[in-house]
C-alpha cells in the first residue's frame, strides 16, 4: 500500500500544471491574410516559444511568448505579448508617465520603466509588454510582420494618418441583415 501512495506521489511530481495547448491554425491563417500587418517576433524569440495567439472582437491580434508567469486562464502574465491593433488613433497610456525615443526611425512611447513599448507604425500601433525592459527592447528592434516584407532591426514605415478604423462599427455591432420583412 505504501509503495502504491509513494508511486502516486511520484506520478503526480511529474505533472505539468502549465499545459501547452497548439496555436488554432485560424488564428495563424488569419494572421497572414490580415488585411494589416500583424507583428510577431517570430515562431520563438529568445529561447520563448509562441504559446497563445488570439484575435479579438477589437480586430487585433495578440502573440503572446513563454508560459504565464502568474495568473492563468483569462488572465495570464507572459514574459513577452506583442499586440498588434488595426486603431492607429489611438495610443495607449493616457496620462501614465512615459519616455519617448526614436525606434527603428519611428517614434516610440515606454513606459513602466521600458517593459512597455509602444509604436505607431503604417496603419498598426504595435504594443510590446515585457517582464524586463531588455526583452521589450530586444522585441521590438526584431518584430516584422508575419504577413507583409519587414527586416528585423530595420526600418519601421512611419505612422499613417488615422485610418478610421476606430470610428467604424466592429462585426458584432453591426446587425446581422435578414432580408426583406413580409
């Protein structure tokens, strides 16, 4: 009986409570036919793996790099998430306290002490969160779009005026048309 309990602990130890789903092959498609770039840094970067990748009702895609290092399920802090969103109107921060440097020729906002970079560029912001500033920094001199031509360290497009994009109702706010009533 005892060697039983003792194997069962033993079972248990080598458990991985982190289970690492496949990325849905939509998502991934939908990356590469975005009608927008969509940023990444590649299948890994830094020894991290691409672990999640979302799209969400906003229209941006999330890549997210490394197992949660808190949280989990629907809340889940990554040592990298590259978020790329189709709204270049709008840069995120608000009033927080940020720097601002020139980044692959474009500018860039950091914030949180540079675990945060945030770039305006062509018709995307893209969005770097980092656990350290030296990976958010290594991130976003490599990050090319996974669906248009881009050189890692090379040049950024500059940012394009607003494209519109937030003043447009998403899918699911527009309703769905049935048909004539009879």
């Amino acid at each position: 009986m005892t060697l039983c309990a003792l194997c069962a602990v033993l079972l248990c130890a080598c458990g991985d409570t982190l289970q690492t789903k496949p990325i849905p092959h939509n998502i991934l498609e939908s990356m590469v036919i975005s009608p927008f770039p969509v940023y990444w840094a590649g299948a890994s970067f830094q020894g991290l793996s691409i672990t999640d990748a979302t799209h969400d009702p906003s229209g941006a895609y999330s890549v997210q790099y490394g197992n949660c290092l808190q949280g989990g399920q629907g809340v889940c802090v990554s040592p990298l998430r590259i978020v790329t969103s189709p709204d270049n109107s709008f840069l995120p921060g608000g009033s927080a306290p940020r720097a601002t440097k020139l980044l692959r020729g474009v500018p860039a906002l950091l914030a949180r002490g540079g675990r945060t970079i945030v770039v305006a560029t062509g018709n995307v912001v893209v969005d770097v969160y980092a656990t350290t500033a030296s990976l958010a920094g290594a991130a976003a001199q490599t990050v090319v779009p996974i669906n248009a031509p881009g050189t890692p360290q090379g040049q950024l497009p500059p940012q394009l005026p607003d494209s519109g994009f937030g003043s447009k109702p998403l899918p699911s706010q527009t309703p769905a048309s049935r048909g004539p009533l009879r």
